[in-house]
C-alpha cells in the first residue's frame, strides 16, 4: 500500500489526525522554521522550542548559557536577546549556542505535534534535503502548517505544495489538502516572491520594516542541515 502524505492546513486541524502515526514536518515559512534551520546549519547546539513566553524567560534562573528568543505578533518580546528574524541565527551570533525560543505560530504548531513518531523543520532554505530524506522514510507523512493564529496562511500552504511536488511520484498518496496546496505551488512556483506579496503575515512583516527577512526566507536550498526534535531540543539530524 502507497505511504500518506497529508497536510495539516492549519494546528486548529490536528486533532482530526492520529498523529501518533505519522512523521511531521513542522513548517512556518515566515519565520520561526527558516530561522531554525539557519540556526542549526549556522552550528547552535540546540535550539530548545517552547510554547510561552514565561517558559523561555524561566530559562533565565538555569546556570547555563542560553540565548532566549521571543517573538510574538511580528516583534521580539521586550527583555529577550532577540526574536525569530533568521539574521538573528547566524554563525557569529549562535555558533555552540543553545538557544531558548517561542513564537507566535512555529513553536505552538510543534507543541501540538509532539506525540508523532518523529518531528522535523522544513523550510525552503532545506527543501532538497528535506524532501530526499522524506524519500526515504517507510512511514506516513504529515506536513503540519503553522498558520498565522490557528487559521490558514498561504506560505506554509505553498511550502507544504513544493513538498508534496517532490513526494508524490514517489509512491507517497496526497490527500485532499495536499494536493490543493500541491496545486498552489505550482500557480505560484515561478515567481514565489510575487506571489506571497499578497500574503497576511507578508503585510505584516513589512509594517515592522523587515521585508528582508520575506526575501530570505524564500531562498530555496541554501542549507543541508535537517532539525530534528530529540527529547526537548531540535538539533542536527
């Protein structure tokens, strides 16, 4: 029997699978999941997701020494070393580090996700490497959307879509949200950056004054490194 890759359009969703059987792709295009990546490809340690504010400000209380990361709504948390822009990750900054990070979508997407047989972060800087890993994985997929708030967005769809273009002629059966998102990519795959101009988050992201973080997170194969969730730690597959 083909293997399943499905996608979970938005957290809100979840409950209607039984995720215990399924290995997840947790993606958050714009921007916990390209930020993540770049981390762990850039050397962090460990990157240590957790789903509230006063969990990563905990951390502060730990004779050790964590980098905290937090966003919300767009914006770094006041009081935290810096939030889930992917510049915030590179080598000179998180090279050896472990890092404490929550967010408004990525990390609540992951949080939800923890009872599957495996949880890893997609993105477009890994999608080649991502996808030739899934190639090989004798288990049912679920490619988990973040979404913006619990509701659908549009990047993490199209990401989802590259996803399942790169899977389905490899004996792995979409379902319906798969191969919706699967025909979304293929709309906008010429032109991605024009195409999620339109976006919500896009909006946003630009009224804070950071479309240079839209422009990197659409970088397609810039990385190799796969996180991967080992206990509480996302670290290098």
């Amino acid at each position: 029997m083909n293997k399943k890759i499905q996608v979970c359009l938005t957290p809100a969703l979840l409950p209607l699978y039984n995720i215990e059987d399924f290995v997840v792709v947790v993606i958050d295009i714009f921007r916990a999941t390209t930020s993540i990546c770049y981390g762990i490809e850039n050397g962090a340690k460990a990157i240590i997701p957790v789903a509230h504010v006063e969990e990563c400000a905990a951390y502060r209380n730990i004779e050790c020494d964590y980098l905290l990361a937090a966003e919300r709504d767009g914006e770094i948390v006041a009081g935290f070393d810096f939030g889930n822009s992917p510049f915030s990750y590179t080598a000179d900054k998180v090279a050896g580090k472990t890092i404490v990070l929550t967010t408004t979508n990525g990390t609540h997407a992951l949080h939800l996700s923890r009872k599957a047989k495996k949880i890893v972060i997609g993105s477009f800087l890994n999608l080649t490497a991502i996808s030739n890993w899934l190639k090989n994985q004798h288990e049912n997929i679920l490619l988990v959307c973040s979404g913006w708030k619990n509701n659908f967005n549009l990047e993490d769809t199209l990401f989802a879509g590259a996803l399942v273009e790169r899977l389905k002629s490899e004996g792995f059966r979409p379902d319906d949200p798969a191969i919706a998102a699967n025909d979304l990519y293929n709309l906008a795959k010429n032109d991605l950056d024009g195409y999620l101009k339109k976006t919500s988050h896009s909006e946003r992201l630009k009224k804070l004054g950071i479309e240079r973080d839209i422009a990197f997170c659409l970088n397609v194969d810039t990385t190799t490194a796969i996180p991967v969730l080992e206990g509480d730690m996302l670290v290098k597959l």
